[in-house]
C-alpha cells in the first residue's frame, strides 16, 4: 500500500480511502484484486483505489465493478483523481432517509467525452456506497442526480439522457449465468442520409454509449 487517507465528508462522517500505486509490469488481473480487497479490509478502508501503469485485464475490471468500491485507475488519469470529492447519496439511501447510515458517492475519476461538432464534456460517474446507485455530475450544466434501481432514465438540463438497464450478459466459463446492470448516455452520431435528394441535412442517430456497470453476480 502507498497512501492511506481519512478523508472527511461531512462534520462527523469520514472514509478512509487507501491508494495502491506499485509499478506492475504485466496488466493487473483477479487476483491482484482480491489482494487489494484483502488489504482494504485489514486497513478498515472503505475506499480503494488501483493504480494501473499496464492496464488491467478484463476479469480484473468485472471483479472490481463488482466491489464497488474498488476503483482502477490508469496511471495518467492520477492527476485528475480527487479522492475529497464526496456527496452524499441521492439515490436509494436519501429516498429511504436513513441519515448517518446513508451511503456516500466519491466521483473518483472525470469521464471526457468527445462528439463531433460540439465541444468536450466532462462528466463524473460515481457510486454510493451504501446502496450503490449509480450517480452522475454533468459538468455542462452543473446537475447531480441518481439513477435508482434497474431501469432509471433521467435528462439533466443539457437535454443529455442516462438510463440504467438489467443485461444478460451469458455464462461464464463455470456455466454461471452472468447478469450486470449498466449506465448508458445516450449521444448523437452522424448518420448519412438514405436518399441524398431528399435529405437536407443529416439526421442524427442516438446510440446509447456504456459508461459504466456493475455485475450482479
Ligand atoms: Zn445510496
Ligand atoms: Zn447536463
């Protein structure tokens, strides 16, 4: 382990969060992950968070998604990690008013995201911990919201549209059925038109673009 951190978010309420940032040569897999757990949980941390200089492999990422509170980071997004950006549960744990025992959502790492004919978005996604909701923190238009549950849908006033939905996702090698709950923006793209006489302008498609997920099993 590198750093352990009591970060404070709220008068009373804080999180220690532990950053792990060894040089690894060879991509981070399942079972550097379930280390990383083990040491979270000999430290009281309710928070880690996964430096990768060599990227990570894909059994490694579901294992984390599945965590929760497990984040994978590659090496040059450190910059722009700010393990103090705490808020509290919208979700679930607000609707339900569980007060001290709410959940509390870290947006640990900025999402850019690039389209054509219009300027970078950056976006925040991030979790409660509590009841894991997903969360978003559009940076256009400043909204923050939740997306409850399986099948939310939410617009913030940027007119950008979230849903989460339940997907199959098959079986695994074990023959365990395997099913995760995904958060889709949907974004334009460009489309060619059809009949080019007739068309005066292209029309836009809109295709939902996955940013983020969690199994659940
Ligand atoms: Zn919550
Ligand atoms: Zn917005």
């Amino acid at each position: 382990m590198d750093v352990l951190i009591d970060a404070r978010v709220a008068e009373d309420i804080s999180r220690r969060v532990i950053v792990d940032a060894k040089f690894r040569k060879r991509k981070i897999d399942i079972k550097d992950i379930e280390s990383f757990e083990g040491m979270m949980k000999d430290c009281r941390a309710q928070r880690g968070i996964l430096v990768c200089a060599n990227g990570f492999t894909h059994a490694a990422l579901r294992r984390a998604q599945k965590a929760i509170t497990i984040s994978l980071v590659p090496a040059e997004a450190i910059e722009s990690l700010d393990i103090e950006s705490w808020y509290p549960c919208l979700g679930k744990c607000a609707m339900e008013n569980r007060g001290r025992t709410a959940g509390w959502v870290l947006y640990d790492r900025p999402l850019g995201l690039v389209q054509r004919d219009s300027p970078l978005t950056i976006l925040a996604i991030g979790k409660c911990d509590g009841c894991n909701d997903f969360h978003v923190w559009c940076w256009d238009c400043g909204a923050h919201f939740a997306l409850r549950g399986e099948e939310a849908e939410h617009a913030c006033s940027c007119r950008r549209l979230w849903l989460t939905e339940r997907v199959d996702e098959g079986f695994d090698e074990r023959g365990n059925h395997l099913e995760s709950i995904r958060l889709l923006l949907v974004v334009p793209v460009d489309a060619t038109p059809l009949e080019h006489e007739t068309a005066t302008e292209s029309p836009l498609i809109f295709a939902p673009v996955e940013v983020d997920r969690r199994p659940l099993n």
